[in-house]
C-alpha cells in the first residue's frame, strides 16, 4: 500500500492532529493573564512560567490527539475527517502512532512539570494529574464526558481557571515553602477571577464546534450540548460565555481593586461582535471551520490586552 508524500503527512500533523491555531491559544491565554498578574505583584518568574505553559500545551495536544484515536477507533469510515480516514487506509497515519504521539504529550507534560514539583511541591503535581484526566476523559474513558454533553464545564474550569490560577502559582510560592501544603498567599482571588473570562472564552471554542459538528455527531451518537438541545441553544450559551467575558473587565475595575486599564480587553468587542455575528447566522460545516481559529484569534488577543491592563494598574 503506497504512503503519502513525507510533505503530506507532515500536513496532516501539523494542521489536522496537532492543530496550533487552537491549541496555542488556548494553552497560551491562561499563561499570559497569568504573567500579567505575577508583574503586578512583582513575583513574575519566567522560568516557572514557561514550564507551566508547555505543560499545559501538552496536556492539550494529548487531549485533541486523544480525541481523533478514539473517533478513528469507533467511527472508522467517519465522513468528518475523510482526509484522515485516506491517511488512515494509505499508512500514512496508523493507531499505533497516535497512541505514541498521546504517550509521548503526556509525558512530555510530566517532564516540563518536574521542575515545577520542586519549585511549588505537591499542588503543582496534583493540578497536572487531575488536567491530564480532564483532556483524557473528555473523550475517553468509560463515560467520555463530550460525547455526553458534559465537556462545557469541564473546559471553563480546567482550561480557565484552573490554567490561569496554576500559572499563577508557580510563579508566586516562595522556593522555601512547605513542599507538601499549599502556599494559601500565592492564590489571591484576582487569579480566581481572571480565569472566569479566560474559561468563557476558551469554552465558545468548543461551543463552535459542537454547533459545526452536530451532523456528523448525531450519526455518530454523540450527545453533545448541540444534538442534545439543538444548536439554537447553543448560539445562546455562546453569546451567554462572551457576555461574561466581556464584564469581567468592568467587575475587575469597578469592584476589584483595578485601575481603568483593565478595560483594554473591550477593544477587542468589535471583533467579538463579528466572530458572534458569524456563529449566530452561519449554518454549515464549512462556512462554521473558520470560526473555531477565530474565536482562539480572540481569546488570544483579549489575553495580552488584559495583561496588559492588569500589569499597569
């Protein structure tokens, strides 16, 4: 059986397993808030930070190649993907070598963690495992939580606050505390509530695509948020995320203790409004691809601006 061209095959990693345009910007986001935050309080640490960041990339990749074994196992003439399911019968892409790449993510994420685990101790060690499980179990396991609806949640705490606060942590606990107990000083509650905006926004990514996946989720007997309720509630719960997402700036300013500066993430709004016009009018799988980047071009780009704002005032 003939093999794609090397270049092709490097294609498909690259931009349909691996997919950076979403990935970075969602493992990116919680870090950059984070940084904002550490400079405010002078406890910026850069090492740390960098060490969180590629951690949670990993932990992300593993979960999106996690995701495409498990759908190439159980749908294996699936019409999403078809350009998968050729590379799949031509070699190009075999089981065993996704199931490597999503060893190899996760313990990646491991090893960027270790110097973590003797800079911050136990906690750090603990919010990577249970994040593992998170991108694992969103779609596998014996309850695969996105097949089943359940994945909202899981994104806004996880890949919100969770990242926003651990990227945080690392960054603030003093090299001579208690390797067992958790640094209470090093979690304020500003970390708390950045990760809400960051969580919203992250969670509309996977909002888009449940609305753009439905069809192909209804034959394959998902039952996401989409096919469950139809994809009108889910424009709702769209809009309902980025609403909050775009008060939280005003909440931080008016009751949080920050300058006006924190305001910057409102000049993304009219990008905002145009990505929200995009999944409210648009219906098919192909007009609704484009939206996914999009909305991560977003969160990214509402990320630095609130780091900004939070690292100035």
């Amino acid at each position: 059986m003939d093999q794609a061209p090397a270049s092709s095959r490097r294609d498909m990693w690259l931009h349909m397993l691996l997919y950076p345009g979403h990935t970075l910007p969602t493992a990116a986001a919680p870090a950059i808030v984070a940084a904002g935050l550490a400079f405010r309080h002078e406890v910026f640490a850069g090492g740390p930070l960098l060490l969180a960041f590629l951690a949670g990339w990993f932990i992300q990749l593993g979960g999106v190649l996690t995701d495409n074994y498990e759908n190439l196992t159980r749908h294996p003439d699936d019409r999403e993907h078809p350009q998968l399911v050729q590379a799949l019968r031509s070699g190009a892409l075999t089981l065993s070598g996704l199931r490597t790449a999503i060893y190899a993510c996760y313990l990646a994420a491991l090893l960027a963690g270790a110097w973590l685990l003797y800079v911050a101790g136990i906690p750090v060690l603990a919010i990577g495992l249970l994040s593992i499980a998170a991108s694992w179990i969103y779609s596998a396991g014996p309850l695969p939580l996105g097949e089943h609806g359940l994945a909202d949640p899981l994104f806004f705490i996880f890949f919100g606050i969770v990242s926003v606060v651990g990227c945080y942590y690392v960054q603030a606990v003093p090299a001579s505390g208690s390797f067992l107990k958790i640094d209470l000083e090093a979690l304020p509650l500003a970390a708390f509530a950045l990760g809400l905006p960051i969580g919203a926004l992250t969670t509309s990514i996977l909002v888009i695509d449940d609305i753009r996946d439905r069809q192909f989720d209804v034959v394959k007997g998902k039952r996401t948020v989409a096919v469950r309720f139809g994809p009108q509630w889910s424009r709702a719960e769209f809009v309902g995320l980025l609403v909050l997402a775009y008060l939280s700036p005003l909440e931080l300013w008016l009751a949080s203790g920050f300058s006006a500066w924190v305001l910057l993430p409102l000049l993304t709004l009219p990008y905002a409004l145009s990505t929200v016009r995009g999944v409210l009018t648009l219906n098919r799988f192909q007009d609704l691809v484009p939206m996914t980047p999009k909305a991560a071009r977003l969160l990214l780009g509402y990320a630095v601006l609130l780091a900004i704002g939070i690292a100035k005032g």
